[in-house]
C-alpha cells in the first residue's frame, strides 16, 4: 500500500497479559482487542503474507479515527500464552482471529477458524463489524 506506518507496529510484541492488562483499563473506550494466533504452518504463513498487512492498515485506520482503538496482538501457538487461548476458545485448529469486545466479561467474542480466516474479505469484515459494535454497544 501506499505511505503510512508499516502494518506490522499495528500489533503489539508483547505479552499476552500485557495486552489483556491494557484491555482492561481500557475497556470504559469499547476497546476491541484483536488477537492473532499464530503457527508455523503454510496456513499461518499465508496468513501474515496476504491478511495482517491488510489488518494492520485497516487497524492504523481505526486507530487515526476518533472511533474505539483496537489493541492488537500476535500470539505464537508455542508459547504459553499460545496454550492459553488454545484451552480458553476451544481451538483445535490454527491459525485463529480472535476479536474480543465489551465491558462485560466474558466480552462479546468473534472467532475466526484456519480456513474462513484465509478468505481475506471474512477477516477484513469480521474487524469492522466488530469495530462498529464495540463502538456502538447496546444500551439495556
């Protein structure tokens, strides 16, 4: 694409609870939290070639705006954080977007799967679906 940040410093390096940490201070902003899964498999390869540039520009994009920031990250399948999100959304299969919104906990949640991730219009509406409901919770 042209100028602007480079779509990798759209997600966060560091850890797992760092991220969470942020997330909930933030959670009064209908932050959405956008977590990457990732492994070392074609798929996942696919994934950060074809889909997280457009993500990360789509989420500088968000972020410029006066709409909701998106906090994201990417998580390796190895670590322990990886283990984590495995066991907590039942993930047998990665890659996986996991989009989390919401103040109420457990948060409004969206889970995008290997294969309908890779369909690059899946993620991209998936993130600004979300985006608009966080930004536009319901009132009770």
């Amino acid at each position: 694409g042209g100028g602007g940040p480079f779509w990798s410093s759209a997600f966060s390096t560091g850890s797992l609870a760092a991220a969470l940490a942020r997330w909930g201070e933030a959670a009064a902003h209908c932050t959405l939290l956008l977590i990457v899964l990732e492994d070392s498999t074609p798929p996942s390869l696919q994934l950060v070639r074809a889909i997280l540039p457009e993500l990360g520009s789509q989420i500088h994009a968000l972020n410029s705006s006066p709409q909701p920031a998106v906090l994201a990250v990417r998580v390796h399948v190895a670590s322990s954080d990886g283990a984590f999100l495995r066991d907590e959304f039942a993930l047998s299969a990665t890659p996986a977007l996991l989009l989390l919104w919401g103040s109420a906990r457990p948060a409004e949640r969206l889970v995008l799967r290997a294969r309908e991730l890779l369909s690059r219009p899946r993620a991209h509406d998936a993130l600004a679906d979300a985006s608009a409901r966080a930004s536009n919770p319901p009132s009770d």
